[in-house]
C-alpha cells in the first residue's frame, strides 16, 4: 500500500519538480531569514531547503532590488517573493501560500525602562532611517521622543546597547538573531509593546499552477521552528 501510495505522490509531484521556485530577496539581504552574498543562509533558505528536499522541486533565491521585483516577474526572471499581500508586487498575478509566519516590529527598552503603554515613551529613540512606523509612534516624535536615525538593523543596536537611546523598535526575530551574535541576553531589553504586525506568506505567480500545488500541499503540514533554527544560524559575512 506505501508503494502505491508513494507512486501516486511521484506523479503528482512530477510537473513541478521539471519547474524551479525562483524567490526574489532583498539584495541587501533580511536578517536573519535569508542573507548571504547569494541569499544562501538564513530561516526561510532552511525552510525552501526542506521543500526541495521533500518536494524534489528545485529553488533559487536570487539578491534583487526590491523596486525591480515586479519588472523581474513580468521579464521571468523571478515567480515568487516572501511578502505581505498589501505589498505583494503585481498582486493581482500572484496566489499567496500561507501565512507561513509573522513579523512583529517590537518596542525594546533600556533596562529599567519598561514601557507599559507608548504614551509611556519618553527620552530618546533608535529608529531606522527611512522606515515606516505605525501612526502612534510617528505621533510621540519630536513631542516625547527625540528620534536617533541609524542606517540599519545592526548600527541600530549598536547604538542602542552604547546607550545612545532608551528605546529601539526593531523586528524581534532581527533583535534576537543579532544579540545572540553579541552574546547579549535579548530578554533584558524585550517589552510587551509592538509596534507593527504582519503575516508573511510566499507568493507565487499564478500561471505556475505546478508550483503553487506543490508548495500549498507541502505547507499545508510544515510548521516553521523559529525557536528552533535560530541559534544555528552561520554568521553573516558582514
């Protein structure tokens, strides 16, 4: 009975293990779900990893700029991305697999400060240059908040453990991933208040039907461990 049942998920799987997954990622990379000079290591490359193994399906994540995502979709040089439906590229021409995981934008404090509300927020703040923060934040700015401007998650921190601000809002899984580098205990800092919410989910172009089967029946039974592959995640190179 194992046997038949095997052939039958070999034939099924067959139209899609001829196609390659090809997963637009940031070239500047995502701490710590995909990173790398060629986006080769991080939590989500672990899990694509798993789905070509248990798939026979071939992937690739290939280092784009985020702004040229939709012009690789319409050239096919790209047929998928990680990312929120509301800021899906080309919505209308992708079907979302998921939600595989959530992101949360979590307020952390300098010990001794723990916030219980953000109208508790005063002092200064770390925050990044250019990021998009909820509307309760953006309110606290410049009337109880003097805003910190750093160019990225880890000169963020830094600035952030230098004391150089008693908050920082970062995303928790960056926060952890980052401090566990450190060797410094993320539960010292951590707070009850976060700022932004989001699934994340793998959107996949809708022509490739094969794909799309593939990845949803695979999902449907795998659960993402982020507790799990966090501290046996390489080091980025930089």
């Amino acid at each position: 009975m194992r046997v038949v049942l095997f052939i039958i998920v070999a034939f099924w799987l067959l139209p899609a293990s001829s196609q390659t997954l090809k997963i637009m990622g940031s070239d500047e990379g995502f701490l710590p779900f995909y990173y790398g000079n060629d986006l080769n290591e991080g939590i989500l490359v672990e899990v694509i990893n798993e789905f070509t193994l248990q798939t026979g399906v071939a992937a690739d994540f290939l280092p784009m700029a985020r702004k040229r995502q939709p012009w690789a979709l319409e050239r096919g040089l790209a047929n998928a991305v990680f990312a929120n439906p509301l800021w899906m590229p080309l919505p209308d021409r992708m079907h979302a697999v998921g939600p595989l995981l959530t992101w949360r934008d979590r307020v952390f404090a300098q010990p001794g400060r723990q916030p219980d509300s953000f109208n508790d927020l005063k002092g200064g703040i770390c925050l990044r240059r250019w990021f998009v923060y909820s509307d309760r934040l953006e309110r606290r700015i410049g009337s109880q908040l003097v805003r910190h401007d750093a160019y990225n998650a880890e000169q963020m921190l830094q600035m952030f453990l230098h004391k150089r601000c008693d908050y920082i809002v970062m995303n928790e899984t960056e926060f952890r991933f980052l401090a566990q580098l450190g060797d410094v205990d993320p539960e010292l800092y951590r707070t009850e208040l976060v700022d932004a919410e989001w699934p994340v989910y793998l959107g996949i172009l809708n022509n490739e039907t094969a794909l799309i089967e593939a990845a949803e029946a695979f999902f449907s039974t795998y659960t993402i461990d982020v507790e799990a592959m966090l501290p046996k995640l390489p080091r980025p190179d930089r």
